[in-house]
C-alpha cells in the first residue's frame, strides 16, 4: 500500500457484489467481494490513510 501511495494514490474504487457466489461456493467470475472482504478492504485503507469509493454491483444469473 505504502509503494503505491509514494507513486501518488489516493483512492481505490471496492466493488461489492450482492451474491459472488453460487449454492455451490463456486465464483461466477465477476469479482468476489462480499461483504466481509469488502469491510476487510475497507478499513485497511482507512488505516494506511488511502480514501475509497463503494461500487454496489449486482450479479445476474440467466437461468435457461
């Protein structure tokens, strides 16, 4: 984090997805941040002085 701030970060956009995986645990690829990672990510910006965007995304499965 700190090698990315000395080359002039200072935001990081976190995506958090409504349901990244499927009934079987399995990803569907198009990110997997749940909540719980998103808030681990969350504050350790927050700690490192980095500020941060929340980008809700929603995950669409088709259903043949």
């Amino acid at each position: 984090m700190e090698l990315l701030k000395r080359y002039g970060m200072n935001l990081v956009r976190l995506r958090l997805w409504n349901n990244p995986y499927s009934e079987a645990g399995e990803p569907y690829g198009a990110g997997t941040n749940d909540l719980e990672k998103t808030v681990t990510m969350a504050r350790r910006l927050k700690r490192a002085g980095v500020d941060w965007l929340l980008i809700l995304a929603a995950i669409v499965v088709w259903l043949r």
